[in-house]
C-alpha cells in the first residue's frame, strides 16, 4: 500500500522543506514563532534528568516497552484520570500516538469528523486508514471558531467512527466549557463513536475538561510532552485509553523496544516540577497576547479571530490586507529574522487568510514581532501596487 502525502511548499531560496528546517533548526537568533515550541521553559530538573542520564549511559539499554511504571502514573495523575480505568503507552511523540490510535480505530468504509481549520497531518492519517474525512468548516463566528456538538450532529452518519477533537485548537486556540465537553462525550456513547481528544495544548488553557471522564470507553486521549514541557526535540509523548482500547493500539506499536530513555527521564523530571513553572509560562503567554493584539489592532485590514487564545498559539487573519500569508512569511524570516507559518500548513479552505503565530518565546522577542508587524504589511502593500 502507498500512502498520498501532500508535498508541503518549500520557501523561496531553499531546494527542499528539509533544507529550510535545518536552517532554522540551526540559526540560534531566530525569533521562533513558527512551531508552536516553547522557549519558556527553564526548569533545571528536566536539564539535570538529561544530563544524569547521559553520564550514566543510560542510552546503552533498552527501555521497557510500555514506558517507566513511574513516567505511566505521573501521567495519569496529572489528567487526574483513575489508573484503575485506563492505560497509557508512552510514545515517541503525540504525532506517534496520533497515528497509532487513528489506524487502530479506522478501517476502509468508516469516516472522521474533524475541523477546518486543524492540524492536517491527522487529517492525513485518517485518510490512509478510513474512507474519508468530513473537515468542517468552523472558521467563523457563529460556531465560535470551533467544532461545537452542534455541527458534530449535523455531520454524523452511520459509518462515523471517529471525532478529532483538537482541545486548545491548533491553529486558532479556541477550547471547549467543560458542557461542551459532557456533550461531546453523549454523542460518542449514544453513536457508538470514538472521541480521539488531542490535549498538546491543555496547559496554556485557562480551563480544560477531558473528555475521557465522561466517556471512558469511547476516547482516546493524546498527551504531548513538547509543548509546556519544552520538550519538541527530544520526541516523546503518550497515548492513554481504556484498556480495551489499548489493546490493538498496544498490538500495533512498532516501537517495541522502548521509547528515548533520556527523554522518559526528563518527562518524570518535569511532571515532578510542574506546579513550581507552569503559572509563570502561562502568564507571560497571556501577556505576548496581548502585545500582538496591539500590532494587529494597529493594522489596518488585521485581526485576531479569536482573543485570548487558550493555546501558544494563535491566527492573525491578513485576508483584507491584500498581503499573502506566504509573503508576510517569507518577508518576516528574511529581514526581520521573525519565523511565523502560513495558514495553508493547518487550512486548505481558509489558510490564504491567514499567518499563525506562537509566542511561548522570551517577551522580548514578542516585542520585536509587534513592532515589526505593521510595518511588514505596510510594505508589502506597497510592494504589490508597483
């Protein structure tokens, strides 16, 4: 079997997407608001777990397949789930957990339900193992900028077997009230569905409810450590579920020997830590926001769809600027050394309104965003009447 891929635009003076990551990868004054990482994080316990695990070679071993007993229940605790009602495998990335979950619970004739605007590589996914994705536009202000119970509703059919439920939404930030969340959850149990909850971005909410303790038997819920954690490279995250869920997921690993030892090390270091950094990363997040509402509300033809955002992240519609995505993109890396990403990355319908921006990077480096912004669209305006 071979599986489509689309091919993602590679940025002018670059021969390949590969080449122009590695670019950034290694340009150290980068202001990175392109991935969504987080530069916040400076938890010395994550460094040392690091470090103490590379002194003591524990590279040289394998780990146990499942993940360390200790990393499994700190999981499970910090979603205050009952370990007596799910399981978890911990994995070498959510993006890993994603895919597991979707080809274990998809199969040839069954659909998905996701948003439009979302994260496409699940779309991706589901495509390879089901029959097709109904992406539901959800780009406007009368569903609030997300995939409320309502559309889910409108758009089931009998061969539904999955709801993408991105929770803080990526790319837009928007998250579900805990009724919306309970709601969610009947619908999975009277239609027999499977609510596939991507939680990355729980911990810059304000609030955040979890499906799974409403629908137990019907969610599987993903778990990233590269986001609050700071962790993007060292490629870890989690799958948790019922036991019965867990079951193909577990008989579908590929990993079977274990997942990076020194990165399970770091994740226990950090959920050791959590509670002393976590409201400090998420008030200085809260106070980017709103140094780049002062940009965008500064610029004629700009604004925030959604504000505060619940996530790292949030969009900057450009769509009555007359400035294209991928030109203020572009602009922004080449002369102002600013990496944010066009929309078409999270939106085939609607990423040509669009930038996306993260700000869980230092205050400073948000303060050159938004006295950058105006001034990028202003020119390029200008650029585009000569």
């Amino acid at each position: 079997m071979v599986f489509k891929k689309k091919e993602k635009r590679v940025p002018s003076g670059f021969n390949t997407i590969n080449e122009f990551f590695d670019y950034l990868y290694k340009k150290e004054d980068l202001i990175w608001m392109g991935q969504n990482t987080n530069h916040l994080q400076k938890d010395k316990g994550i460094e040392d777990a690091l470090i103490a695990g590379a002194k003591k070679r524990d590279y040289c071993k394998y780990p146990p397949p499942e993940g360390f007993p200790e990393l499994k229940e700190l999981i499970l605790k910090d979603l205050e789930l009952d370990p007596n009602l799910f399981d978890v495998q911990v994995t070498a990335s959510a993006t890993e957990s994603l895919y597991l979950a979707i080809s274990t619970s998809l199969y040839h004739v069954t659909n998905t339900i996701a948003s439009d605007p979302g994260y496409l590589i699940i779309n991706n996914f589901c495509n390879r193992f089901g029959n097709h994705v109904k992406e539901v536009p959800i780009y406007n202000e009368e569903c609030g900028y997300k995939l409320t119970p309502e559309l889910i509703k409108e758009n089931i059919d009998m061969e539904t077997k999955l709801i993408v439920l991105i929770d803080p939404l990526n790319p837009i930030g928007t998250a579900y009230t805990k009724d919306e969340i309970k709601e969610i959850a009947e619908i999975a149990k009277e239609n027999n569905i499977i609510v596939l909850h991507d939680i990355t971005y729980k911990d810059f909410a304000r609030d955040h409810t979890l499906v799974a303790k409403y629908a137990p038997e019907h969610t599987i819920t993903i778990y990233s450590f590269s986001k609050i954690f700071g962790m993007a490279g060292l490629r870890i995250g989690a799958v948790i579920s019922s036991p019965d869920l867990m079951r193909p997921i577990r008989a579908s690993v590929i990993n079977d020997l274990g997942t990076n030892s020194l990165a399970q090390e770091a994740g226990i270091a950090g959920l050791h830590s959590k509670s002393s950094w976590i409201e400090d990363i998420k008030e200085t997040c809260f106070k980017n926001q709103e140094l780049i509402k002062e940009a965008v509300d500064e610029t004629p033809g700009a604004f925030l769809p959604v504000y505060p955002s619940d996530a790292n992240m949030m969009v900057i519609d450009i769509s009555q600027t007359g400035v294209k995505p991928e030109d203020l993109s572009e602009y922004l890396l080449e002369e102002k050394n600013i990496f944010v990403r066009e929309g078409n990355y999270t939106s085939k319908r609607f990423g040509d309104r669009y930038i996306r921006v993260s700000y869980s990077i230092p205050t400073s480096e948000v303060m050159e965003f938004r006295n950058e912004f105006k001034n990028a669209i202003l020119t390029l305006q200008r650029k585009n009447k000569k």
